[in-house]
C-alpha cells in the first residue's frame, strides 16, 4: 500500500485555536494504525504528515478532509502518493 504525504500550509490569519483538535485527530490516526509521521515546520508555516494503510488517493483525500485545519479553514491541506523508499 502507498503512504500519502500531506502538507499542511497555514492561512492568512491561521486560528493558533486549531491545533489542539488537529493534535487530538492525529493521536486518534497514530492509535488507529494510520499515521506514520507527523511535524510542524521551524518557520512555523505549516507542517506535514504522512498516512499509510490506506488503500487509495481518494479515501486519503476524503479522510485529510476530515482534519480540524481542513474543517476550520486554518490551513490549505494537499495530498500527494508518495512513493516513499
């Protein structure tokens, strides 16, 4: 099964409110076998994380869709197959 890079990139007046649902999500994809990786980036402009064990770009995109930064408008997300090695 593929991994699923997705980059996290904060909006014109990001709400600092939001990160500790999308903390919440994540701790909820780690404990449900899905999230292999996850950080913010130093500049603080965004971050990443990647998923696994899902079976398609689509069901990736509709679960990213899921995400409180995604929800609250916080940040632009994007979903990339990434052939990780």
């Amino acid at each position: 099964m593929p991994h699923y890079l997705v980059l996290a990139i904060r909006k014109p007046g990001f709400d600092e409110a939001a990160i500790a649902p999308h903390l919440a999500w994540l701790d909820e994809l780690r404990a449900r076998g899905l999230l292999v990786l996850t950080g913010g980036f130093s500049d603080r402009s965004g971050g990443a994380y990647v998923l696994h064990g899902i079976a398609s770009l689509a069901e990736a995109q509709a679960l990213v869709a899921t995400d409180p930064l995604a929800l609250t408008a916080s940040s632009d997300l994007t979903v990339h197959e990434w052939n990780a090695r």
